[in-house]
C-alpha cells in the first residue's frame, strides 16, 4: 500500500507541473488575444471618432452656411454677433479640417483647397467690408456645392473603414473563440484524461485496500469489534463472533456493555463521555487485560487493545485476544518452575552458577552447595572468592574465562576447603555460557571423599582379586595337572586290577572256590566302579572348562534320538514318550544334549520298575519365564532329601535299587548354570519326579549364577 500511495503522489506532481504549464500557455494566448482585441476595438473607436468628427465638420460646414445666409439678412445690430459665430465656426472648421487624416483618395488635394477656400471665405465674411459680400454669397454658395457630397463621400469613406474594422474584428473574434473552445477542449481532454486514469487506479486501489482490509477484518485470528461515538457496535467479526459466541448480526446496532461485565459495564459510558469531551485517554493506545463475558455468562480475560478512528465520525476499533490458554499455560510454567525451584533446592547435589569476573565468585547456589561448604548463609558462600575454596593451585584456574569445561576436561575431581577449613574432594561438572559479552558456567559439584575412600579400598579389593585369579589360575592348572593324573595314571592300575581279576576267574577258576571267585567279580565291579567314577569326575571338569558356544538347539528332536538310543534294544520294557513339538533354545549344542541325556537317562532308570511308565517333556511358562521340563512316573523321591540331588556322588536311593554315580544331576546343574539359568527338582515317592531348567537368551545371562 505504501508503494501504491508513492505512486499515486507522483503521478499527480507530474500532472500538477503539466497543467501549470498549460495555464500559463493558456494564459500567453489569451493575453496575446487580449491584446489584439483592444488594438482591434482601438481602431473601432478611432473609426467611430473620425466619422463623429467628420459629421461634425459636416454639420458645421451647413452651420456656417446657415450663419451666412442670416449675416446677409441681418440688421446691423447683430451682425457682430454673427460675425463672431463666423469666426469662431471657421475657427472649429479648420481644427476639425487639420484633425481629421486625408482620404486615399484619387484626388484628395480637391478636397483640402475646398475646405481651405470655404474657411477663408469664413474668415473674410466674419472680417467684414468691402469682400464680405461675396465671402458670404461663397460661403452659401458651397453648402449647396460640391463641397457637400465631397464631405458625405469622406464621411462614408470612414463609415467603409469602421464596416471593414468591424468585420475584421468579428471575424477574429470568431477565429479566437474557436481557437480558446480548442484550447479549453484540449486542456480538458489533457486534464481530465489523467484524472479520469489517475481516479480509476485510486478506486482500483481503494477496492483492493477495502478488500485487503475485509480480508484482515475477516481472517483476523484476534477478535475485532468497532464502536461508534455512542458505544454502539458497528461491526463484528468472525474472530470475535467465537470469542464472545454470538452471531454479528445479533449484537450489531446492539451497545457495547452487552460484552462487559460489571463493574466494566457501569463505568464504560462514563468513561467514554469523559474521552469525548475532555479527550483523556486511559486505554487508548493501551495493552491490558480485562474480562469479557460470553453469550452464555462465562468470564473469560482478553487481552483489548482500542484505537480511535478521528475522520468525519469518530469510531473506535477494539482487538481482543483470548487469554485463557495463555493464562494457563503461564500458570503451568509457573507451577514447572514452582516445581523446578522445589527440585533444585531438594537435590543433594549442589547447583551453582559462577561468574567469570576478577576475582570469579558464585552468584546462584543451591541449600545443597550452602551444606557442601560448611556456609551459615547464602550471602556468606556468594561473597567468598573462588580462588580460596580450591586448594590445589593447578584447579585455580578453573571458572576463569580462559577456562573451557569442553577441551579442559567438564568432569573433574577437585580438592575443595570449605568456609570451616575442612577439606574434602568433590566431583565438578560444569558448562560455559556468554549471555552479553559476560561468561558464565552453570554446572553441579557433588562430595565424592566417601567415593574417593571406597575406590581407593576397592582398588586394593581389586588388587587381592587379581592375586586370586592368580592364584586360581594356577589352581586350575594344577587340577588339569591332576585330571592328567587321573586319566592316565590311575587308569593304568585299575585296568591292571580289573584284567588280571578277571584273568584269574577266566583262567583258574576250577582252582578257586565259590567264594574266591566271588571275591574277585567283586574287586573287578569295584575297580569297574572305580573307573566309571574317575570318568565322571573327568566330565564333571570338563564342563566347568569347556567353551560355551551358542546356536539355536531342536530340543524335541534331541529328546527323540536320546528316547530311540534308550529303548534300542530294550524290548521287555514298554514306555510311553511323550514329547512336546517345536521345544527351542539357545544353547551350546554339546552340552544341552549332556543336560537332556542324563534327565531323560535319570527318566528312563527309575521307570524301570513301573510297566506302566511314562516320560514326558515339554515347556511351562512360570511367572513370564519359559521353563523346559522332563517328567515321569517312576520311583520319585523325598522332597526332604532335595537339596542333596545336585551334589557330588549324592544318592537318595541304594545301589542295588538303581545304579549310578550321584555325578549326573550336578553335571546337568553345572551345564544350566553356566548357560545363566537354573535348574529345580520336585517329586514324590512312588509317584515319580519332575526336573526343570531355565535357558535364557545371551542378554539375559547371568554370570554370578554359574
């Protein structure tokens, strides 16, 4: 709009200096005409004169010829009287004869000799003796003389001149009238041609400055009212039509004070009678909040801001915005911040921010930090420089402004003083701000000298472990020294016991009794026995040593080869299986078929009795954890005796009832552990017994547990 009024304003300074060039043309030619004129009627007036004049020296000339005839007649008495009329009608004969311009005649001197003739005839009659008789008889003689028509033929002479003037004249004025219509036509087509264009763009500016505005009036997200000197609504747009839920058409016409409560509502008229004659202004120009009610009596503030409108009729134009979800949220932000300081105060850690002046000093401070120092006051810890609470002179040149928390290290452990001389060592993190060319560093400090104590006895804690894992490396490796032993040294003479008792029983058996011979199956089931359990003690080792390695594991498949290697070749025993489908985990292939093999093994040997048996495995879900179970019917046990079924060579039923080592449940418990899950028992005596285990996936693995 700005750029549209500059352009209106120099189109009409051209305009203004074009126009006054043409005035002053216009005023060039009409002077000119002026001019022109008055040398034309100029002409006309002397014309008129010298036919005046001419009729005038007419009229004498028949004056002095009238003069004559009476002198000739008269007494003597008046003839002096008349004489003197003689004289002076040759006196105003020969002014008018020298007044009056000679004819372009063809013989103008004739007439000059007559007039000079017939005045001196005047003359010499007015003179009087002896010539005055015939002075006077000349005089009568030229008025009826040639004299005469020579003066008419003059005096139409200069009724031609006049005509000829006069014609002149209306013909210039006629061609100065149609050259003044053609002026004026043309200085009204170049007037009003641009007037017209320049008054067109300024109603196509106006329209598209009214529609503009209606666009802002309509589309305005604030509410828009204006009033009229009255209070009385004029108009009401659809922002405001929300705001107050109330039609346009409804509250124009309608006063103000219906948006207002009270005592707004009272005080309004009064107000506005003050302003309209006194013209003060208390809102005028003004940003405030106020209170509105709705069409349905609700109060609600907005925020009004009033201008007034000083043009043929004063109006007032009122913005209103909605304020309470600004109100709201302010309250909001004031609770967070309620909330903030509440956290700030309660935190046990401290909370500064330091000013990076000379000498730097802590402007902010939570209670925390005011306890940290051994502080009576705020005011105490805020006025103390920086520079004595460090007692390390390398940590002085923190908070300078040279001092960058980024390169420099942000988490540091300092040795600090308080204001009571303790010393103590805290953990200080902090950033760097600027905020108008000042530094700042807004950061927290915690008391770490506990932390300092029990790092320093963990350090020694860590010190003795690693002399443990020493130690207990050399404690592995002489019990793989030993499992060597074991495996080849102690093999050697039990197969050495075993084939040369059984030598004896194959070879020499008709020389020893009945009892000999028992004896030895004896020494070779003990050295049998022996050995089995010199085997398991070496699995049992090698369980704890081996290398755990990962892969998804078929359990139901597995059970099934580990139920076929069971029954093959088992005819007289008669077991139902019953394995559940789909039954994965994530395990060391090797050592879960080890788990399953001695559980299912366990299974099978103590059904043996039952020609009914049952084995079973499948999977439970038990507070959110998958659990893998085998099950059966068989002999089952004392849940008295329970927590002896994971140890080493622990039996709870006789060798004769069922064989084994006691080695096979604490290898399963020693494969579930290692793998981070753990593995549980539960039976029944004469009604069978329940193991399950818990394999968890790798994040979940637990290493305290193996």
């Amino acid at each position: 709009m700005a750029n549209t009024d500059l352009s209106s304003e120099r189109t009409l300074r051209r305009m203004t200096r074009a126009h006054g060039g043409v005035i002053v043309i216009l005023g060039a030619l009409a002077l000119l005409i002026h001019v022109t004129l008055a040398d034309r009627i100029g002409a006309i007036r002397a014309d008129a004169h010298l036919i005046n004049r001419a009729g005038l020296e007419r009229m004498h000339l028949q004056r002095s010829a009238l003069l004559a005839m009476r002198l000739a007649d008269a007494p003597f008495t008046k003839r002096p009287a008349l004489r003197a009329a003689l004289r002076r009608q040759a006196h105003i004969m020969w002014r008018l004869w020298r007044s009056l311009p000679p004819l372009r005649a063809s013989r103008p001197g004739q007439l000059t000799a007559r007039l000079a003739a017939f005045v001196g005839a005047l003359r010499a009659a007015a003179r009087g003796g002896g010539h005055a008789a015939a002075s006077l008889k000349t005089v009568v003689a030229a008025a009826d003389g040639p004299l005469v028509p020579a003066l008419n033929r003059r005096v139409l002479a200069y009724q031609h001149a006049a005509d000829r003037d006069n014609t002149d004249l209306a013909v210039f004025a006629r061609d100065q009238f149609f050259l003044m219509v053609s002026a004026l036509g043309a200085l009204t087509l170049f007037i009003f041609m641009p007037l017209w264009r320049l008054m067109r763009a300024e109603i196509r500016k106006m329209n598209d400055l009214i529609a503009y505005n209606r666009t802002l009036f309509e589309a305005a997200p604030d509410g828009i009212v204006v009033i009229d000197e009255g209070g009385i609504i004029e108009a009401f747009n659809p922002a405001a039509e929300v705001l107050f839920g109330r039609a346009a058409e409804d509250v124009r016409g309608q006063c103000i004070e219906l948006l207002m409560p009270e005592p707004d509502r009272s005080q309004h008229a009064g107000y506005l009678r003050r302003h309209l004659e006194t013209g003060e202004r208390r809102i005028i120009g003004q940003l405030r909040e106020v209170t509105a009610v709705r069409q349905d009596g609700t109060l609600f503030p907005v925020e009004l801001s009033v201008g007034s409108i000083d043009g043929g009729r004063r109006r007032f134009v009122g913005l209103l915005r909605d304020l309470t979800a600004r109100n709201a949220a302010e309250r909001a932000l004031e609770l967070v911040h309620q909330r903030y300081q509440a956290l700030v105060a309660n935190i046990s850690a401290g909370i500064f921010r330091v000013e990076a002046a000379n000498p730097a000093r802590f402007v902010e401070v939570n209670p925390a930090m005011l306890t940290l120092f051994d502080a009576p006051e705020r005011e105490a810890l805020l006025a103390q420089p920086l520079a004595t609470l460090f007692v390390r002179d390398e940590d002085r040149v923190i908070f300078s402004e040279q001092w960058d928390p980024v390169t420099l290290g942000a988490d540091r452990e300092v040795l600090l003083r308080t204001l009571q001389g303790r010393e103590f060592w805290a953990l200080l993190s902090a950033v760097r701000k600027r905020d108008a060319g000042q530094v700042y560093f807004d950061g927290f400090m915690e008391d770490v000298t506990e932390r300092r104590k029990a790092a320093e006895a963990l350090s020694a804690l860590n010190r003795d472990l690693r002399q443990r894992i020493i130690d207990l490396d050399v404690a592995n490796k002489e019990l793989e020294a030993f499992s060597y032993s074991v495996s080849h040294d102690l093999r050697a003479p039990l197969r050495s016991i075993d084939g040369f008792s059984q030598a004896l029983l194959e070879d020499y058996a008709d020389l020893v009794d009945a009892t000999g011979r028992d004896y030895l199956s004896r020494v070779r089931a003990a050295s049998q026995k022996m050995a089995q359990l010199i085997d398991d003690i070496l699995q049992l080792s090698r369980v704890s040593r081996a290398r755990l390695v990962r892969s998804p594991v078929d359990l139901s498949a597995m059970a099934y080869e580990i139920a076929d290697t069971l029954t093959a070749g088992k005819t007289h025993r008669d077991v139902e299986w019953r394995i559940e489908a789909g039954l994965g985990v994530m395990a060391d292939a090797v050592l879960i078929r080890q788990v399953l093999t001695n559980l299912l093994a366990n299974a099978w040997k103590f059904t043996s009795k039952r020609t009914d048996a049952v084995i079973e495995v499948g999977q439970v879900s038990r507070e959110g954890v998958r659990e893998i179970f085998v099950r059966d019917n068989g002999a089952g046990f004392d849940m008295t005796y329970a927590d002896r079924l994971f140890g080493v060579f622990q039996r709870l039923h006789a060798s004769h009832d069922f064989e084994g080592t006691g080695i096979g449940l604490a290898i399963v418990q020693r494969i579930v552990r290692r793998h981070g899950g753990d593995v549980r028992a539960h039976g029944e005596v004469g009604k069978g017994a329940r193991f399950s285990f818990t394999i968890p996936n790798e994040g979940d693995f637990d290493a305290s547990r193996t």
